[in-house]
C-alpha cells in the first residue's frame, strides 16, 4: 500500500483539476509514438502514423490520448487503492491488447514532459516527485496482471 503525504495528494489533484485533457492526452500520447515509435504497433487501426507530423495530426491519436488522460481521473479518485481501480484495464491491456508492459512508463515519461511544459515554474522538483510517485503507482497497477 502507497502512503501519500497532504502536499502529494492536494498537488495530483490539483495538477489533474487544471489540466486540459484533450491538449496533454493528444500532446504525451503523440510524444510517445514518436520518440519510441515500435509503441506505434499497438496502433494499426488509427491510420498514418508515418511521421510525426502524421502522427500529431490524428484524430485518433488525439481522442485516445484524452481516454487515457480521463482513465487517470479514477487513480486520482482512488489513490489509496490504485491497483483494485485499475484491476480490469490492467487484465485488458495484458490478456486482450498484449501491451508491453513497459510502453506505460515510457507513456508516463511523456506525460511528465508535457506536463512539466504545461506548468512551466510551476513544476518544481517537489511538484515533480509528486507526480512522479503517482504515476509510478499507476504503472504498477496496470502492470499488476503480468506478474
């Protein structure tokens, strides 16, 4: 079990409570396909994922990377019990969609990226551990049906 300190849950709240889902969800999921393209397989059916330009340009891209930013409201909502709110998604992603369960963290890098852009000053390293934590917290639990 995770124990949260005040300051980390009140700043991933408030991190997730002025974030622009669709901007950061299109922004990291299109930094992800393009920095670390063999993510792109799991993709195929989104079309022209040629380039970057392609890739940013994607309406699937972009609607996918909002599903995934509105999928991290339910570890916000249940941050002292991520892996049971996330038990389906990570059965999904492992039994259905064989997901290299590392592709996560890469998406989790890029969404640091974006994020740490996005609030600019306000991203200080204390911010940063913060996010860090509950992102690495997530990662586990979607990664909890590998082991």
């Amino acid at each position: 079990m995770v124990e949260w300190t005040e300051f980390e849950r009140a700043t991933i709240q408030d991190i997730f409570s002025k974030m622009d889902y669709e901007s950061v969800g299109h922004n990291a999921l299109t930094r992800c396909l393009v920095v670390y393209p063999w993510t792109q397989r799991y993709f195929a059916k989104f079309g022209n994922l040629y380039n970057a330009a392609a890739i940013a340009g994607n309406p699937f891209v972009a609607a996918h990377g909002a599903v995934v930013l509105r999928g991290l409201d339910t570890a916000v909502k249940n941050m002292d019990n991520i892996k049971a709110a996330y038990a389906e998604l990570s059965v999904l992603h492992s039994e259905k969609l064989h997901v290299d369960p590392d592709n996560f963290r890469l998406l989790a890098d890029c969404l640091t990226i974006v994020v740490a852009s996005t609030l600019g000053s306000g991203f200080t390293a204390e911010v940063q551990a913060a996010f860090q934590k509950f992102l690495a917290v997530v990662t586990a639990a979607l990664r909890k049906q590998y082991h």
